[in-house]
C-alpha cells in the first residue's frame, strides 16, 4: 500500500509540473505573438502615476518613431539588435541628433526589458546610448544689450519671449522648464528658490531689480504661476502646455535674432550657456557656476562654457612663464 501511495503522489507531482510548463509556454508565446509598440505603449500609460511626465513623453515619443520607420506594429519576437540598429541608420538619414538618438534607443531599451521581463542587453548592444558633446550655445554681452535695445510692441509674442530670455539670463541660466512652473510662493521680496525640475538641485537666486521689472509686468491675481506660460494645475496638462509653449518659445527666439541682427541662433538654451560663460570668463570659479548652474557634476557645467579665447590662454601662459623666470 505504501509503495502505491507513493507512485501515485510522484505522478500527480509530475501532472501538475508538465502543466505550469505548458501553461508557461502558452503564456510566452502568445507574449511573443502580440505586437510590441502596443505592448509598450500600454505599460507606458499604467506607469504614468509613477514616473515623470518627461519620461513619459519620452517612452512615447520613442514609440511613435519606431513605427514610422517600421511602417506598423512588429511581433516582440521579431525585435532583434538588427531591428534596432536599422532604426538607428533611419534616424541618422533624417539628420536626427546623436542625443537624441540615446534618448530614444535608452527609453526603447527600457521599454523592452519591462515588455519581456528580463535584461536583454544584445537587442541594443550595437547602438548608440551614450551622450554627444552638445554645441556650445553662448552669445556676447553685447548681443544681450543689442537683444534689449530692439523696439517691441508691449504685449506681444516677440516682448514674452525676450522678456522671459533675459528673465532666464538674469536669473543665473534659470531653465525654462522651470520658469514655467515657478509659483509665486516660490518668491518672497529678496529671493526667488525653487527645485531643478531635471535634477531636483536647490537653487536660490536673489532678485535684482531687473529680474523684480519682469515678474511685476505679468502679475495676475488669477493665476499660482509667475508667469503665463501654463495655467493647469493638473501635472500632465500643465507639461502639455509647457511643452506646446517652448515650441513657440524657441520659434519667437528666431524672429528675435534676426531683428536683433544677432548671428546665432537664439534657443532657450541660450541664455542659459551665456550666463555660464559670461561667468567663466570673469573667473568665477567653476564650483560655483556649478551650483548656480544646479549640476551636481562639474563636467556637466564644462559643456556650457564656451573654449577660452587665444588672449585668454596667452595671457596665462605669460603670467606662467614670468613666475618662472623669477625662480631661474
């Protein structure tokens, strides 16, 4: 009896293991068989509580320009590093920038380890998700007072934007980001604080009158916001509206440039650099720039400082050598 007991126990063992493996292989390959951008695109909405509108926008936007190179939806199992590596060529052809290409290939990478729920590193071992040397982006002093000098109709679109460019500059390199969000709580009458939206840095700037000049000229008793570039206080609304506004930020900038017989190309990344330059060059310390700056990596700040001039190198090579000549 015993013995019969115990054959029979194994082989319910056995029943029950053979059917958790087809199950399991059941459930592999229908994931396998469903299509991977929806997949995606549905796990990107669950996580929405969770993460950053940014990344978010980021997973999404990533998404759809997969499929525009697919042409449509492709099977999870057909993703491979050649999948991605064309992807890649397709982006380049359409003179698609290095970082944006890693910011793309990063949040696909993402995507597809949560879709298949393991650490695939082949799919993307061959593309590109490191981060180019961005070009340098500062304008002279004197392109500022030119950009304030030019005549604008108060009120309009061409006024907000250079109000809110030398708002960003005066504001040590404030990011637009979050001058859009800046509430007025955030400002008492000495200060502006406020959280890097991107690294989440404490910045405090002390208010100049100029920077006071600004802020009084968009008071509003309807509004928590300094200033009217968003008016939801929903946060995936309110980075909508953001994000629609910089578009026209950045297109006001232009026409700005060219009135202002400016040769760059102003961006709102501009004022930023410039501030960060213009600092180098009357030898704050680098530390310093850093904090205002909100990096936590003085690499980082290196990127927004333009290459110090010839005179400048000269000047120190000089200053060297005589220091030197004194000790022969």
């Amino acid at each position: 009896m015993g013995i019969t007991i115990k054959f029979e126990f194994h082989l319910h063992i056995s029943r029950v293991e053979k059917e958790m493996q087809s199950s399991k292989q059941q459930t592999d390959s229908t994931m396998n068989e469903k299509g991977f951008l929806a997949t995606a695109k549905g796990i990107a909405e669950k996580l929405r509580p969770t993460l950053s509108p940014s990344t978010i926008k980021n997973y999404l936007t990533a998404l759809r320009s997969l499929k525009d190179y697919l042409g449509g939806e492709i099977a999870i199992k057909q993703l491979d590093n050649q999948t991605f590596k064309g992807f890649e060529k397709w982006l380049l052809q359409r003179k698609v920038c290095l970082n944006t290409i890693s910011c793309y290939m990063r949040s696909l990478r993402s995507l597809f380890r949560k879709v298949k729920g393991e650490a695939d590193s082949e799919a993307f071992s061959s593309v590109y998700t490191g981060k180019a040397k961005t070009e340098k982006r500062a304008i002279e002093a004197s392109d500022i007072i030119r950009l304030k000098s030019i005549s604008l109709k108060p009120g309009s679109s061409l006024c907000q934007a250079r109000d809110m460019f030398l708002f960003s500059f005066y504001a040590l390199g404030m990011p637009f980001v979050d001058m859009a969000f800046l509430r007025k709580s955030q400002i008492n009458s000495e200060r502006l604080v406020y959280l890097r939206h991107k690294t989440g840095q404490r910045i405090s700037v002390r208010l100049e009158p100029c920077m006071t000049e600004i802020i009084r000229r968009y008071q509003t008793d309807h509004s928590e916001y300094v200033f009217p570039i968003i008016d939801s206080n929903d946060p995936y609304k309110a980075y909508k509206e953001y994000h629609q506004k910089l578009v026209g930020y950045n297109r006001a900038l232009k026409s700005l440039s060219k009135k202002a017989g400016i040769s760059a190309n102003l961006t709102s990344y501009t004022p930023r650099h410039t501030w960060a330059s213009l600092a180098y060059s009357s030898n704050v310390d680098l530390p310093v720039i850093s904090k205002a700056l909100g990096h936590t990596n003085p690499q980082t700040t290196m990127t927004y400082i333009r290459q110090i001039n010839d005179a400048r190198l000269e000047d120190a090579n000089h200053g060297i050598l005589e220091r030197l000549s004194h000790h022969i």
